[in-house]
C-alpha cells in the first residue's frame, strides 16, 4: 500500500510564504500528481472525427485561405481532454487533415519533428522529399523523416486531402522544434524507392564494398501492397486479426525513431480485444465500418473517420462490414525509453 502523504495545508503558512519566496516548494503534495499509483492518468480523452463534417469545413478553409497565406492548410485534431486549439490529439501524437487543391503547391521546408502523410482523398498529389518525388494514392502512407526537405504538389484536377501525423508534442515538450524554410526542390526524374530498388519486400539493392544504405531509404509504402498483404495474412490467420507493422526494409526496424504504423483488417462482424497497452494511439479508417470502445466510451467510425486513444485505454474493436484501419502510435518511443508494456484484459 502507498503511504498517505503530507497536505500543503498542514505547513504553517509562514513556512509556505518563506519557500515561496526561495523559489522552492515540498514535493510531498504534489508527488503523485507525477508518480500515481500502479499506473499513468491521462489527460487525453478519447476522440472522434468523422470525415464527412471535417471535409467541408477543410474545403471552406481552400476558400477563406490562399495555401499562400497558410504555408501548410491544416485543421488541427485536438484532444477533448486538452481542449479544441491544442495542437495534439495524444500526448505524443499531432494529427492534422491538409487540404491542397489543384495547381497548388506547399513551399519547401525540414523541421526537427517526423510527419507522415495518409492519403485521404484525391489524385494527383505529391510530395517531394529530399528530390524524391512520392505520388500520394488513397491508403498510402508517405513518410517526412525529420530533417528532411519537404514540399507538396498537386498535378490532378479535384481537391487532395491527407492526414499527417507528427511526433510534434515531443519536440514541443523538449523545447526542440523548429522550421528553416526555402523555395520549392529540384525533383528527381525517377519513380520513388518502392517502384524501383524496393520494388518486392524481401529484396533490396546489393551491397557492395562502399555501400552507404540510407537511413530512410524507402519513404512511400503504397496502401496497394499493404492491402494485399492484409488480405492474405486474414485468410491464414485462423480468425487472428490481421496485423501488420510499416518497417524500415534495410533494417526491419520501425519506420521512423519515435512513431510506429500498424495497419489492421477486420472481418465483416469481427471483434478484437487488444491488450491495454502503455502506448497512445490514433485509429485511420481506410475503409469499412464498426464500432470501438474506449474505456467505456463508444465510437462509431467510417471510412476516413480517425479516432483516438489514451496510454493503457480499454479498446474493443467491432467491425460492421470488411474494414481496414491504420494504427498510429508511439511505441518506438516507448521502446526506446524501455517502458513499453502490455497487460491482458
Ligand atoms: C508540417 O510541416 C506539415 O509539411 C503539416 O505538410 C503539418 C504541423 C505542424 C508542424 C509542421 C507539412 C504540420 C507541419
């Protein structure tokens, strides 16, 4: 059992006065404020945005605001715990949905904080990172590693709309992020890394004395191959969800340092009870239907609807229909730190 700690109020109030003015303060009160019992509580409260009543207002913002005036035309998904405007819908996670319409291009800049793209809807988008031109297709998932040079581009005709996610909060948290901004890049006149030397997983270019491999060298995964792949590891998995982790090639480690992408199929009336797990999470809907359970709070989604999660949340996931969801998290953090964990239900 935990000791009942000490109050603030039972210090004589000339003793307060007297650390106040040292710039001190007893950490008896406030200890569990920092360290509760057994497990964290979290601020974040689970959340739910459906597309269909962001799209319009994401249009609306092409007409109020020239992409000139905006540099990135983002609507932020706050946390309900934290309130609309803050700029994070986890504790570790900032997810936005960028609008850019066609002819339109996003300037060039490389920040600290690592975003990753989940297309959403529309043809004809890019992004260009480090000259590596990425054609962005509904489901594909495009990584903007920190310190990479970024610009968008559109060449289609109808609006483009994406999620982004960035481990934004932690940088912010550090007192770390920051932006240097130039014009828009000189793009390679080449197919990106997965149609050419990541073309077939499994294979990857051969390595010869000398050979320096990139620290990202593949920076699209294109929902296509993740779909199949989903497809097949359902019809073997004996009614285990299918699951899949977005793996750096080269390395099989996590796509990028701190944030991790796990996509997931679930059958028409399938249910999944995962383990609470010491992680936060947003949930993308590519396709389909269901509903999840949050720590008693239910959640209706649809496609490309996205919802979140707090560190250790319950989550009971039914799918009405065939669905396919992509999990973002921070588990490669947590890795990092070496606190990851998972408890059974
Ligand atoms: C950013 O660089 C982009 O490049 C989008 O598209 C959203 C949110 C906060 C900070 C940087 C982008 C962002 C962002």
């Amino acid at each position: 059992m935990a000791p009942k700690l000490g109050t603030l109020e039972e210090l004589p109030q000339d003793y307060r006065d007297a650390l106040s003015e040292a710039g001190v303060a007893p950490l008896w009160p406030m200890m569990r404020n920092v360290l509760p019992h057994d497990a964290p509580r979290p601020v974040t409260r689970p959340g739910h945005w459906d597309f269909e009543k962001l799209r319009p207002l994401l249009l609306k913002a092409g007409e109020l605001t020239p992409v000139e005036k905006a540099e990135r035309r983002v609507l932020v998904l706050s946390d309900p715990g934290r309130g609309t405007g803050a700029m994070q819908a986890t504790s570790s996670i900032y997810i936005g949905m960028q609008l850019l319409l066609p002819g339109e291009t996003a300037p060039a800049h490389k920040h600290t904080p690592s975003a990753v793209r989940i297309i959403v809807e529309g043809k004809g988008g890019y992004t260009v990172v480090d000259g590596e031109k990425l054609p962005m297709e509904e489901g594909d998932l495009v990584l903007t590693p920190g310190g990479e040079w970024h610009d968008h581009g559109h060449d289609g005709n109808e609006p483009v709309i994406w999620l982004d996610a960035l481990d934004l909060p932690l940088f912010v948290y550090l007192e770390g992020s920051y932006a240097i901004e130039s014009e828009l890049q000189a793009q390679r006149n080449r197919p990106d890394a997965s149609q050419v030397e990541y073309r077939a997983s499994g294979l990857a270019p051969a390595r010869r004395a000398g050979t320096q491999i990139r620290r990202y060298p593949m920076m699209r995964y294109p929902w296509s191959r993740t779909e199949e792949a989903l497809r097949e590891m359902a019809r073997y998995g004996d009614g285990e969800v299918a699951e899949l982790d977005y793996v750096n090639p080269e390395t099989g480690e996590d796509v990028l340092p701190t944030m991790g992408f796990t996509a997931m199929m679930l059958a028409e009336s399938q249910k999944v009870s995962p383990p609470r797990r010491s992680t936060s999470a947003v949930f993308h809907v590519i396709r389909g239907s269901g509903t999840t359970t949050v720590d008693g709070e239910t959640i209706a989604w649809k496609a490309k609807g996205t919802f979140s999660a707090p560190v250790f949340a319950a989550i009971d996931h039914q799918a009405a229909e065939e669905s396919f969801l992509v999990q973002i998290h921070d588990r490669p953090l947590q890795e990092r730190l070496r606190y990851y964990e998972e408890r059974p239900r």
